[in-house]
C-alpha cells in the first residue's frame, strides 16, 4: 500500500478554512474553492507538530519588519483583488480585437487617411473622395502606447467571436490543467523553501505573462503564432501553480502567523477584502478606460503592481516559516523520495495523486440497527451537484462575449455590469443569506426545545438546513439561466444576472453539508475544531473532502467547463447565441437531480461505518 499522495509531514497548524472565501478573480459569479489544506499544506499534522512550524517567537525578538504577520499580505491583496477584477472586460475586448485584427484586417481602428491630400475623381458623382490607406505605426517608426477599442463591427462578427472563444478556451485550459497537476507539488515546495518563495515565482510567470499581452498588443506579427502565443502564457503561469498556488501560499502564511482564535476573524476579513475588491474592481477598470481611451490602462496598472508585489514578496516580506520547520520538512521531503520506487509506475502514481482525493465521493457502507449493510450514496450526489456548479463557472467569458455582441456593449458598459453583479453578490453572501440562515435555525429551535437534543440530533437540524439552502441556492440559478435565455433586452438581461447572483449560496452550504455527511461526523469535527484540538485521523478525512472539492472546482472550472462551453458558442453564436444559457440550465437541473436524491438518515446518525476499503486503497 503505497503513501505517494501523502504530502511530508506539514508544517503548520490545521485550521479548516472555508474554500469559498477567496473567489477566483476571473469569474465573479462563481463559487470558486480554494484553500491552503486543500493540496497538503495543512491537515496531515498533529498539533504538537504543527506548533513547530508556526511563528511563536518574542515580540521583541526581531524588529517589526522581519517579523511576518498578517498585515504584510492582506493590503496587497485587497489591491491586487481590485485591479486583477479590473482587468476582466478589458480583457474579453481584447481577445476580440486580437482575433479581429487578424481575421479583418479592414476593420482595424488605426486606418488613417494618407495626410488628407490624396484624392480620386467619382466618376458616378464626380465628387472627390479621399483615399483610404492601412497605416502601421510600427513600420512609420513610432510605437504607440494606446490600443483603441475594436470597431463595433468586430464586435458583432460571428467569426471573430469564435476565434475569441477558443483563444479564451485555450488559455484558460492550458493554465487549469498545468495548475491542477501542479499546485500539489508547489505548495509542498513551499513548506521546503518557504511561502515567499513561491509567490515570488508565482508573480515571475504572472509578468511573463503580461509580457506576451503586450507583445500581441504591439506587434503581434513578431509574436510565433500571433496572438495565439497567449496561450503559451497561460501555460507558463499554470506550470507555476497558477492563482491556486497564490491564494495556497497566502493563506499558508496567514495561518502561520495566527493563532486559532484569530484565525477566522483573520480569514472573514480577507473575504470581505476579495468580494470588495471583486465588485469595485470593475467599475474602476471602467472608469480608467472611459477616461484613457486605451483597453490597456489597466493592464499597465497591473504589471505595475505585480512588479511591485514580486519586488515585496521576494526581499521585503519576512518568510513566516522558521529555518527549523523547512529543514524538517526538506529532510521528510527526501525520506519520501528515497522510500519510494523511482520507476515509471511510481511517478505515474505521484502524476495521478490530485485526483486520488476524489475517493472520498466513492459510496460508503453503513451498518444500519438491523444490521443491514448498504452503500450511502448521499455524498456521491453532493459531489455530481458540485460538478454541474463548476461546470457553469468556466461559461463566464462566453457569456461576457454575449454580452458585448448582443447589447453593443464595449469593455466599460461590460465593468460596470460585472461591478453591479458583483455587489448584489456580496450583499447576498454577507447579509442576506446569513439572516436567513439565522432566521431557519432560530426557527427550529423554538420548534424544538434544542436544550433536550442530542448532539446527533442537533447536527441532522443542521444538515437539513444545509441541504434547504443548497437546493434553494440552485433553483434561483435555474431561475436565472431560465431568464437570460429568454430575454433579448439589455435591462431585463441586467435583472436576470442580479437575480442570478443570489444563488451563490450554493458552495459554503454545499462545503458544510459535504462535511456533515462524511467521515468523521461534521459534529465531531466541529466539538474538536470548537476545543481548539482536532485529531489526526479527522484531519486527513477533511483535509481528503476539500481537496477533493477543490479539484472538482478546478477541472470543472478551468479545464472541462471553458472547453464544452466553448464548443457549444463556437457552434451556436451565429444563430442560437443564448444557447450557452439554456445549456446551463440543463446543467443546474441535473446537479437538482443528484441533490433530490440525497437522503439525509437521521437514525443512522453516529452508528459505526464498516470498514471504507475504497478510502484505504486510494490512502
């Protein structure tokens, strides 16, 4: 029985983050899942291990700044959140221009007339009409650092659109499987190296990256393959880990830095942080581009600021794990190595690991009173539901490519949409739904006098109010694609997305109904976390359940999502554009399909599980 997907021993302490807190920046309706735990940073150690690894030295040891703490990152991160969410619009515009430019030449908005002097004789009319020629800056000598918006007639053209959709497919494909297959490794690299490390060469690839844009942006003709070079960038940054790494790494730091009992303060703050930023990222995207004239102000921006956080990672920040702790994970790290067969078996086997998590979705056998054994496959459903959820977040920027065809939107009028969308989504997220799930529990206790429940009973109340608001959650998404696929307007298409946006309640209810449902109970996890003290074995059972959900999230988001959407606009935008909604739609009926099935067995609450040899085999 092999061990080539256990990680080294980690080298903090677990704290069970909620996924769903650092939404992917690229799709703001999205319910995205990320978390340091998630690819072996937390969750396999004990705590007296991971007290070593944290920062708990003297105040006064060090001075302040090579003292790692918190605030080092969280005030890059609130910009960065906010001008990355700025650069979305601007960027659906500007594959389209790339395409555009490309493929109608005729249409390029830097056609100038030859000094105005020129002229020809209508023999029709016998007027004197101008002469009309291509000019290229570039070839005159001079490098313009203005990229106007593309002409409206790019916009409405069914094949630039298509070449924009697979360049976006390609793009977003090349960086999530790269990032999938790598993050595990990077974010392990981490605990060898340190946390600054890898957000530094997590920046590095970003700038290559913008490098390659700019590149395309000027002089396309230099670039191998045009603009189709962007997709080598997206590779580069998904070999580096990607955003998965960046956001793995940041919240490593942070729970390095913290204790418990801040801890989830610490991570409330940075999501109220990231769903700001999302939702006025936008509009000052917007803003900078009505004001400039230039589709890459904010990409300017941007760079700026990932030299200036590449810079800060790499020589300011102070590292947050201690030399000790990076030693003992560089020495486990090549005890791993060395106890394992290096043959091709072996290193296929560490290849497949991200996906070995998903076992934890493989039904389970449980002994009922009578003594009946049948398999449970009420988390097999939860995970089919999270994969038409995931599915739906890689679509964003065909719908964002809608958008701009269909309503003769440029990337300003798209920002301030996304910045509305974004809002709504936030206020959903931050106050609506916590008072409604307020309302739901006070309303079941004063149903029953919660003072004589068992702890069992206690958490089946919890579970069936986590199912309610999953199962809420998509059937306003159903209603919402049910709506976009109907409306041709622009206002009404704006009230569909609003109401679109208050579904995102879907991913924490679903994470925590996942929890409740797995082994080891949600309520055991909960009385131990709540102790300050969760064991090993229960560590490794939740740290397998996110991981697993953030692979989902993942695949379906960033690779099998972008692509099978793609497809389906490519096909359908000369005719059938809003086919992508009503394709959605499908898709949430089924994930409401796998949730109806789900059956929620009071009775069985705590009754001992059989033996799960699916879970040993896959360990």
């Amino acid at each position: 029985m092999g061990t080539y997907d256990t990680p080294p021993p980690a080298v903090v302490e677990y704290a069970p983050a909620d996924p769903s807190i650092v939404p992917a920046a690229d799709a703001p309706l999205a319910d995205p899942d990320v978390s340091p735990d998630l690819f072996g940073i937390a969750g396999q150690a004990d705590d007296a291990e991971a007290t070593v690894g944290r920062v708990a030295r003297p105040v006064n040891q060090k001075p302040w700044y090579k003292t790692p703490s918190v605030w080092w990152l969280l005030p890059i991160t609130a910009v960065s959140a906010m001008f990355r969410a700025s650069t979305i619009a601007p960027r659906t515009e500007l594959f389209i221009k790339f395409a555009c430019d490309e493929l109608r030449p005729e249409y390029r908005v830097d056609v100038s007339q030859w000094d105005g002097m020129t002229k020809y004789i209508d023999e029709s009319s016998g007027l004197e009409v101008p002469i009309t020629y291509l000019s290229d800056p570039v070839q005159k000598g001079t490098l313009k650092a203005t990229l106007l918006h593309p002409d409206k007639r790019c916009i409405q053209d069914k094949e630039v659109h298509r070449a924009a959709a697979k360049l976006s497919a390609g793009i977003t494909s090349a960086q999530g499987m790269l990032s999938v297959l790598t993050v595990g490794w990077w974010t392990q690299y981490s605990d060898r190296v340190g946390r600054t490390k890898l957000l530094a060469i997590s920046a590095a690839a970003v700038l290559i990256t913008d490098a390659l844009l700019f590149l395309v942006a000027f002089r396309a003709d230099l670039a191998p393959g045009g603009y189709r070079i962007l997709v080598v960038g997206g590779a580069i940054d998904g070999l580096a880990g990607g955003f998965s790494a960046v956001v793995a790494a940041g919240h490593a730091y942070v729970t390095d830095c913290s204790s418990p009992l801040t801890r989830s303060r610490i991570f409330s703050f940075w999501t109220g942080v990231v769903y700001a930023g999302g939702a006025l990222g936008p509009s000052l995207g917007s803003l900078l581009n009505r004001h400039t004239n230039d589709l890459l102000s904010t990409f300017y921006l941007c760079t700026a600021l990932h030299i200036v956080y590449g810079f800060l990672v790499f020589f300011v920040v102070p590292e947050s794990l201690s030399v000790e702790a990076r030693a003992k994970a560089r020495e486990a790290y090549e005890a791993d190595m060395n106890s394992h067969s290096q043959s091709i078996f072996g290193s296929l086997w560490r290849l497949t690991g991200f996906v070995r998590p998903l076992g934890v979705f493989i039904p389970k056998r449980r002994r009922s009173e009578d003594g009946w054994r049948a398999r449970d496959w009420s988390l097999t459903f939860v995970g089919i539901a999270a994969v038409g959820v995931a599915l739906n977040t890689g679509s964003y920027h065909y719908k964002f490519q809608y958008a701009l065809k269909t309503f003769h939107w440029s990337s300003i009028q798209l920002g301030y949409w996304l910045s509305l969308v974004g809002f709504w989504r936030a206020v959903h997220l931050t106050i609506v739904l916590p008072l409604i799930l307020k309302g739901l529990y006070a309303r079941r206790e004063r149903i029953a006098d919660s003072d004589h429940l068992s702890d069992e009973e206690k958490e089946a109340k919890v579970k069936k109010t986590d199912l309610l608001v999953v199962r809420a959650s998509l059937l306003i998404d159903l209603v919402g694609y049910i709506l976009l696929g109907i409306v041709t307007s622009q206002n009404p298409f704006i009230g569909a997305s609003v109401v679109l946006s208050f579904g995102g309640g879907f991913a924490p209810a679903n994470q925590s109904l996942a929890l409740a449902l797995a082994h080891p109970s949600a309520h055991a996890a909960r009385r131990h976390a709540s102790a300050g003290k969760l064991p090993a074995p229960a560590k490794r059972e939740v740290g397998r359940l996110f991981g697993a959900l953030a692979v989902i999230q993942a695949l379906g988001s960033q690779v099998i999502g972008p692509a099978v959407f793609s497809a389906i606009f490519v096909a359908s935008i000369g005719s059938h554009p809003r086919t992508i909604f009503w394709l959605s739609g499908v898709i949430i009926i089924l994930a409401l399909g796998a949730l109806s099935a789900v059956r929620l067995d009071v009775d069985n609450v705590g009754h001992p599980e059989s033996p799960n040899e699916e879970t040993q085999l896959l360990r």
